[in-house]
C-alpha cells in the first residue's frame, strides 16, 4: 500500500479473519500506531468466486460506491486481491 501506513513497522499491525464462509478470505489489519486509516479490509479471492458472474458486478459496485463517497475507499488491488479501508463493524462475528 504505497504512502499508506508507510512509517509502520510489521510488529504495529494485528490481523483477525472476518471471511464470512463464502470461499474467500477478509482480513481486517489494525494499525497499532493510529496511522491513516486505523484499519483496513484485505481481501483475497479464488476459486470460483473469482471466476464466477458476480466478481464483475462487485468490483464495479465497489468503485462506484467509492467514487461517490458511500462505500470504503479503495486502496490498492491485484489480480485475486484487493484492500479498502475498513468501516462498520463485523455482523455475526464474535
């Protein structure tokens, strides 16, 4: 995440896995140090969920909604990942 979280050692950020069972993985890395943003949402995709009909719509769902300030900015992405800042909480998750 070049010019994020750039004054951040390894050792200042937390992970916890907030993969809601759907074939990907989310993870949410805290920064310990208060760095812009406090948190983000790493997501990882595979299988068919990143081949299947839906990840086309999603990723066009997500700009949109982050262009016009409703949705979490955008960040950095690959070709199977992708990282927004965090917002809202974790529903169904103790």
């Amino acid at each position: 995440m070049r010019g994020y979280w750039s004054n951040t050692k390894l050792s200042d950020i937390t992970w916890k896995d907030s993969s809601g069972g759907g074939g990907s993985r989310t993870l949410k890395m805290t920064n310990a140090t208060g760095e812009d943003p406090k948190a983000v949402a790493f997501h990882a995709r595979r299988g068919s969920v990143l081949y299947g009909p839906g990840e086309k719509i999603t990723k066009s769902a997500a700009k949109l909604f982050a262009q016009y300030d409703i949705g979490p900015r955008h960040l950095a992405s690959g070709y199977d990942w992708f990282i927004e800042e965090w917002c809202g909480i974790t529903i169904g998750k103790s």
